[in-house]
C-alpha cells in the first residue's frame, strides 16, 4: 500500500456535468467528490443552527447594555 496521495482532481465549471439524471445514472459522485462535500458541509447542524438562533438574543443583549435600545 502506498501512503502517496493522489492529487484531487480540480472542479470546475467545465467538469461540471450538464445532465444531472445522466450523471447519477452512470454511478454519481465519485470518491473525491463525496470528500469535498463533506468537507464543505456542517459537521454539527444543530449545533450551528443554535449559534445563529442565540446570535439574535445576544445582539439584543448588547444593545440593552449599551443603552442603544
């Protein structure tokens, strides 16, 4: 087993498939795109969904200790 790695292929808008049916019937996202998506993709959604929630109580927060509400 080689610990080489190999070079992710490059996603552009020139790769990208024009017929999204015909993409998933010939075997969908390959390797490398399944990590990129979970790369990009929240690992903790309600966690995130918390903080943006709480964001708007703290702002208010803030404002009524600085005397601007």
């Amino acid at each position: 087993m080689s610990t080489l790695h190999a070079r992710a292929p490059r996603f552009t808008e020139a790769t990208r498939p024009l017929n999204e049916i015909e993409y998933f019937e010939n075997g969908g996202m390959t390797d490398a795109e399944l990590a990129q998506y979970a790369r990009r993709t929240t690992k903790r959604p309600l966690l995130c969904f918390a903080v943006i929630a709480a964001t708007l109580f703290i702002i208010e927060g803030l404002c009524r200790l600085f005397g601007a509400w």
